[in-house]
C-alpha cells in the first residue's frame, strides 16, 4: 500500500475515533471520501495531459497491473 492511502486511512481512523459508538461506519465513510476527493483532485489536476486519467491516479496511488 502506497504512503498516501496510509495517511489517510490515518485521518479516516482520527476521524472516527471521536465517534466511538459508531467508529466502523465513521472509519469506512470517512476512508472513502477522502479517497474519492483525492481521485477527483488527481482527475482534475491531470485533465489536460496525454495519458488517460485514470492511469494518473493509479500510479499516485502506486496500483500497478502486475
């Protein structure tokens, strides 16, 4: 797993942590959103370059197809 899916997985797990009782569905939405919003900044921030965008935010997120 690449650095930055670690950090906010971090930042989901802060977030949900301030909501004990429910922190399984805090954690999970929370991990979520911050990955579709930096899918969406990746997206945004590649728009106009060569390759497809999806292949940008596969190597920010260090998915390869191996």
């Amino acid at each position: 797993m690449n650095e930055r899916i670690l950090e906010l997985a971090i930042k989901a797990r802060e977030y949900a942590e301030s909501k004990p009782d429910i922190y399984q569905v805090a954690y999970d939405k929370k991990f979520a959103e911050l990955i579709v919003r930096e899918c969406a900044d990746i997206a945004s921030i590649n728009q106009h370059q060569y390759e497809p965008t999806g292949l940008y935010v596969l190597k920010h997120f260090g998915v390869t197809n191996d």
